[in-house]
C-alpha cells in the first residue's frame, strides 16, 4: 500500500534525471555522461533493492524482474562506457557483448 505510486514517482524520477544528463550542459562531454548514465543506473538498482516495492506473493517476482532489468541496464551502461573510455578493440566489445547476453 505504502508503495502505490511507485511507477509514477520514481520510475519518472529515472527517466527525467535520464532527460536531464542528455539534454542539457550537466556534463558537456560525452565521456562524461557516460559515466552519470552509469552512476545513474546503479543509484536505482539501489533504490530498488533498498525499498523492494511490488508485491510479495509468489516468492518476490516481481521485485526480482525488476531487479534483473535494472542489472541489464546498468551492465549495458558499463559496458558501454568501458569499451568507449577504453577505446577498446572490437573482440573486447564481442567479449562484453557476450557476458551481457549470458
């Protein structure tokens, strides 16, 4: 109950704080947006873990769906921002790509 509003609040709270770092001269660079996007998806799945808002039948599923895309999200950021800060080869790309995909 206390969780109602969820989706509204910190969900929107996400995708503007996405808006925020693309749109406008928060981080002037690029490498560094990279790096608030990953800092950003990280600061979630905190939130997320912290308060585990959905409900509780079936062992939690939800939360744990919840989790694992925010765990996707935040390993595709870094994985990014690692191939592009590193400026890394193609094969260490293929070799994230494939820890990501498993």
């Amino acid at each position: 109950p206390g969780f109602r509003l969820w989706e509204v609040q910190v969900k929107k709270i996400d995708l503007f704080i996405t808006s925020v770092i693309t749109y406008t001269s928060i981080a002037s660079e690029d490498h560094a947006k990279l790096i608030l996007y990953a800092m950003q998806s990280w600061m979630f799945i905190m939130v997320q873990i912290t308060f585990s808002p959905y409900d509780n039948r079936q062992i939690n599923l939800l939360d744990r769906v919840e989790c694992l895309g925010l765990y996707v999200r935040a390993l595709l950021y870094n994985g990014v921002a690692l191939c592009l800060l590193l400026e890394s080869g193609k094969w260490f790309g293929y070799t994230l790509a494939a820890l990501v995909v498993i």
